[in-house]
C-alpha cells in the first residue's frame, strides 16, 4: 500500500487492487468507508474506498454489445449476476508512475491478446492521478485508446461513503432511470418526489441504485453529528451520476460517470454518455472531494 501524507490528511492506495483508495482520514474522521464486496471477486476480499470504473460504468446487459458491426462477448466479473459491470480496470494491478508526499500516478496497460480478451477486446493506456491535500482530494483520470481501431468507452468513480451520524445528501439531477429485474435501465422519469435531492435528505433508510442524467456535477453530504460534510465536483464528461444507497448497509455509494448503465446497448439514448475514441484518442475527467466543519 501507497500512504500520502497531506497535515493531518493520509490517503492509502492499492495499486495492486485496481488501482484502488484504502482509506481517506483526517485525524479520527474517515471520508470514506472501505467496503469489501464478495461480488466483485477480482478485488480477493480486500476492504476498498473507492476504485476507479474503466473503460465504462456500470453494467453492460449479458456482458454482449455491438459495436461498428461488430458483436463482443465479454466475461462475467459480478458474482450472482450475468451482466458485466464497471469496465475491467478494477480488476487488474496498475503500476506506480510518479509519487511525491502527497501525489502519486498510477498507470495501466491493456493489450490483447497477452491481457485477457474477455475482459474488454480493444487496447488502451488509463492513468489515475490522486492529489491530497489537507481538506481535499483531487483525483484525474485518462484513457488513451491504443488499438489500431476506434473504441466505446466511458469513466467514473466510484467512492463508499460512510452511512453515520444522520448522513445526509442532496445534488440536483433532471431525471433518473428505473431499473428492471436485472438492474438494467427501463423507464426515464423526471426526478422528482422521492427521486429528488433537491433538497438535502437523510440517507438513512433509502433504497436507491439507479442511474440520474442532467445532473449538476455537485453532490452535497454533511454529518450533522460530527460537524462535518463533504462537497463533491466532477467535470463535464461526467455526465450522469449513479447513486447506491442498500438499506441496512453501513455506507452509500455517489459515483460521477459519464456512461449511464448498459449505455454501449443503449445507442437511441441521445445522451447516453459513450465516447468514441479514434486510435490515439484520449478521454479525461477530474472528480474533487472538498471537506469542510459544518
């Protein structure tokens, strides 16, 4: 594990765990809640704050698209479930580039046929960036399509917080998509009543795992118990935002994307959020997490 330092601030990172946060804390407050999820097998059980979604978000229905007449099967990497989910950069060990006291780059290579075609058929160059300071964390991302051909792709992030001391939440969005039985997009509605942030809310017995378009590129999270609270801002390609709020779970997930899910088989979907990246083509996006006393 890679630990920055920033004041009091300390960031640990796995790059060996797809590139993966440990832990964010300042003192005895931790941003961010490690959570080791069974069904994501790759990360072996390990504990992670966040991780990095490349080359997509989300789920791609059966792990089939199409793309360019072309049609591409790709494994499955959720556990109990057939979709494919969060592109394959969380699976694999990305490489130390640059590090200092309180930055460090971490790069990945993918180039089939010597790393797994199953896990996505195109090749391409990502590199994560964390940059900690002593009330925030900074973090960029990049995917450069090294194939011979054009490519789909999308990024995100996917940050646990955690779900204490009446957590509360609030971001303003345009609309929300319902989910099938298979987590998969169904319906489009406006997000409104009980799909609004609007205002901030109490987090605390919400069911939520769905997918908002036209939202703000803010988020808003306070702990009104500690005195603390938390501002998210993403770029623009960051375009839609997956909230993941299971009950009786002791975080909630907000994840910047800039695919909605199932997005690659979604192509009448006029914002839909796929990149189409031409070999040598690069897509960036930057996310910052800014905590304040409240």
């Amino acid at each position: 594990m890679i630990e920055l330092k920033a004041g009091e601030a300390r960031l640990g990172l796995l790059p060996e765990v797809g590139g993966a946060i440990s832990f964010w804390r300042r003192g005895n407050m931790s941003f961010l809640h490690p959570v080791a999820d069974p069904h994501l097998v790759a990360q072996r059980g390990r504990a992670v704050g966040g991780y990095p979604l490349l080359p997509f978000s989300n789920r791609i229905a059966d792990g089939q698209f199409r793309f360019e007449g072309q049609d591409y099967q790709l494994e499955h990497n959720f556990a109990g479930e057939d979709n494919t989910i969060h592109g394959n950069g969380w699976e694999r060990r990305w490489r130390l580039d640059l590090l200092s006291d309180d930055s460090a780059t971490l790069e990945l290579d993918h180039m089939p046929p010597g790393d797994p075609v199953a896990q996505w058929p195109f090749s391409y160059r990502a590199l994560l960036r964390f940059d900690l300071r002593e009330c925030s964390l900074s973090i960029g991302m990049m995917i450069e399509n090294t194939d011979t051909r054009d490519q789909p792709v999308g990024l995100g992030f996917h940050p646990y917080f955690p779900r204490h001391n009446g957590l509360r939440l609030g971001f303003s969005a345009d609309s929300v998509w319902t989910n099938d039985d298979s987590h998969l997009p169904l319906l489009r509605v406006p997000a409104q009543g009980d799909w609004s942030f609007e205002r901030m809310r109490d987090v605390e017995d919400i069911n939520i795992d769905n997918c908002y378009a036209g939202w703000s590129r803010s988020a808003f999270l306070r702990w009104p118990r500690l005195g603390m609270s938390l501002t998210l801002e993403a770029s623009e390609i960051f375009s839609h935002l997956v909230l993941y709020t299971p009950r009786q779970q002791p975080f909630i997930a907000v994840e910047p994307v800039s695919n909605m899910n199932d997005a690659f088989n979604r192509p009448g979907v006029g914002d839909g959020g796929v990149h189409v990246l031409h070999p040598g083509e690069k897509l960036e996006g930057h996310v910052r997490m800014t905590v304040a006393t409240c």
